[in-house]
C-alpha cells in the first residue's frame, strides 16, 4: 500500500518533496527527476527551488523527463507542457534545459495526420528514460476522474508512452489555462503510459481540495482499477501520497494514516 500523509497545506507538502529530492541530488548529482505540470507541483517546485537555493546545491547534472505534452500545439506556446516545465521548474531550479525533455519535444507541433512522426515518438521517449538509467522520483498531480499524466480512465494498466484522447472533463477542468475557452485545448496529447510511471523508484503523488477527495478514496482505498487510473500505485513498491485534509476527508483509515507517519523513524524519510 502507498504511504498516505495528511499535510495542512499545499506548502507543507511542497517542503516535504523539496527535502527528499534535494537529499536524493545530494546523494546523486545526475539524479533523473519525472516531471508534472498543473497546479499541484507548484508548491513542490518551489520549495525545493529554495533548498537548491539556501544549500547551494549543485543541480548542473540533474536530468527531467515531463510526463505529457498536449498535441498541436508549437513548443513555444505558453500553454505547451515545453514552455510550462521550462518556466515553472527549469528556470527556477536552475537546470540546464538540455537535460530536460518533454514527449512532445521532437514533434514540435507536428499535426495528428502526421501518423508516422507521432507513432514513433512515444517508444523513442521511453527508451531515452531507459537510457538515462530510468526515473529516481516522480511527482504526479491527479484528476478528478483518477487521471495520472493523461492517462484517462480505462488506460491500460501496461502502457507505454503513446498518443490519448482527453476526456472532455480533462479538457474542462485545463480550460482555465487557455482563458476558460475549451476550444482553445487540444483533443489529443503524448503522455507517458502507466507502465512507464511504475517503472520509476519512488511515486511522489499530490492532491489538494474536496474536489480531489473521491479521487484519492478510489486510488488509495478502492479496488485497483484502469478505470481510477491513479489505483496503479497500489502495484507500486515505494509511492508516497501527500495531501491535504479537504482531500483526504472520504478516507476509511486516515487517523491510522496519520498515526502511521507521526511514528515513523526520521531515517526512513518518504
């Protein structure tokens, strides 16, 4: 089962990844870090931006693998997932932006019809993770519907990085990023497939607010299942689900969860 920690805010939960990470690139240089966008990282992003900062922590190694990347759009959109990690995690991070990729990098805005282009780009993007040495911490945000990455509900369980259609939820609730015009969001996207996340060693989830909170029941206490996605970490030998207590208030078990981490040795960390 995945470790639950019921935090206060999205701030807490941002020190609790920025500690962990900023330790993992202590130990490890080159440390390969999986990469969201949307707005449950931000806070995450910008907590271990003031650790890498306040310890002068060396980040030139580091490389970063996005999980997704909307189809369509040029890589300079401000909307792309290209321009979104670059601004909210590159830049303040400090990393070099050679060394973090994005699905849609080499399509650069090609067009659906372009089939062949788009077909090989998503087994090209996994054998690039395999080649550097596969994925130390993934961080991933959730949908409403139990998405992980875009991996909407009834994506295999087995996938690979590959080309989806969103839900039309999806495209709602990401209409707030494209002036709250649904018409502006793309119908297809790569992302990374729910195989591919459960190959990296440490699952770090985040959720926040009621409207995430059937969400989580499903994932952390419902049945695994391709139609909650996010049920996958259940599979996953070290996966961490931090959230807050709007998020948390329809689980079944969260004073035991609670009781769990206030009792755990500080050596373990997450």
């Amino acid at each position: 089962m995945a470790e639950v920690i019921i935090v206060k805010n999205e701030e807490e939960a941002g020190e609790i990844y920025g500690r962990c990470v900023a330790d993992l690139i202590k130990a490890k240089p080159d440390a390969v870090l999986g990469l969201a966008t949307g707005s449950s990282p931000l806070a995450a992003y910008r907590a271990l931006a003031k650790i890498v900062k306040d310890e002068s922590i060396d980040v030139s190694q580091v490389r970063g693998f996005a999980l997704d990347e909307y189809l369509g759009l040029p890589l300079d959109h401000p909307e792309s997932y290209h321009s979104t990690i670059h601004r909210t995690v590159v830049e303040p991070l400090g990393l070099d932006p050679a060394k973090v990729h994005v699905p849609g990098d080499v399509l650069n805005g090609a067009p659906l019809e372009d089939g062949d282009k788009i077909a090989a780009a998503g087994p090209a993007y996994d054998a690039a993770i395999e080649a550097a040495g596969g994925i130390d911490v993934q961080i991933l945000g959730i949908g409403t519907d139990g998405h992980i990455g875009f991996n909407e509900p009834g994506s295999s369980l087995a996938s690979g990085t590959r080309v989806k259609t969103l839900a039309e939820q999806t495209r709602i609730d990401n209409a707030r990023f494209f002036d709250n015009d649904i018409n502006q969001v793309p119908t297809h996207c790569i992302t990374q497939g729910i195989g591919t996340v459960l190959k990296a060693r440490h699952l770090v989830l985040l959720a926040f607010g009621a409207g995430k909170a059937e969400a989580i029941e499903e994932t952390v206490e419902g049945g695994v299942s391709a139609f909650c996605p996010a049920s996958a970490l259940q599979l996953h030998p070290h996966a961490t689900i931090i959230i807050d207590e709007e998020a948390a208030s329809r689980l079944r078990h969260k004073d035991y969860y609670r009781y769990a981490f206030a009792h755990k040795p500080a050596w373990q960390g997450i």
